[in-house]
C-alpha cells in the first residue's frame, strides 16, 4: 500500500539543525516527486523542497523555494527507501508542521500542494530564539 511516513522533528534552538525523514511504501515510480511542505499556525501550506527520482534512468534533481536556498537540503536513501529534509541553522520562522506528499511528475517537482494526494501525518519542528 502507499504510505508516507514523517519522523525526525522536535524542538531545537535556533542556529541548530534537524534531519526530518520520509519513509516512503509503494509510492516512488519511474517518475515521482517526492516535496516537503510546512504549515506555520495561520499560514498556507508551502512547499519548500523537492526530489525527483527516476528510477529507469537513475537520475534524481532537487528544487527549493527561494527563502530556503543555502539552509534546507533534500536528499534520499535508496536503501531505506526513505527522503530526508536536512534543515541548518534553524530560525524561529522554521517553526511550522513539515509534510511529505508524493505523486507522479517530472522535474522540476510542482511545489503546490494541490498537485499531491498523498500525504504523510507531519512532524512538528519548533525552534527556539
């Protein structure tokens, strides 16, 4: 069956770092986006991060929005079959509900949450001034 599921948040002063993990079941194909969202109180769902895996040609590539260029990476274990969002030098405005969807798609990964029914439960990360 498809399932995600999150781990990985918590609270964290800011200046730290998280690993946020997605353990994906049945749901990466030749071609699927795997995208992390947060939701901070009061605000939208944004998606913040992308990868795309291909799994007939081997070849992945990742997408961010702009605001978290240099701080936020995406990255997979094939092993585990898992996707990982590795958060650095965490800001209080990182503070949000982080979810994982999946669906089919092509690069790069469409970062609006109406593209995704697949979702994970979420992981909340807090972070500290």
């Amino acid at each position: 069956q498809e399932q995600l599921v999150e781990s990985g948040g918590g609270s964290v002063q800011a200046g730290g770092s998280l690993r946020l993990s997605c353990a994906a079941s049945g749901v990466i194909g030749p071609s699927t986006c795997i995208v992390w969202f947060r939701q901070a109180p009061g605000k939208e769902r944004e998606g913040v991060a992308a990868l795309y895996i291909n799994t007939y040609t081997g070849s992945t590539s990742t997408n961010y929005v702009d605001s978290v260029l240099g701080r936020y990476t995406v990255s997979q274990d094939n092993a585990k079959n898992t996707v990982y969002l590795q958060i650095s030098d965490l800001k209080p405005d990182d503070t949000a509900m982080y979810y994982c969807a999946a669906a089919t798609g092509r690069a790069p990964c469409i970062l609006n949450q109406d593209a995704y029914t697949l979702w994970g439960q979420g992981t909340q990360v807090t972070v500290s001034s």
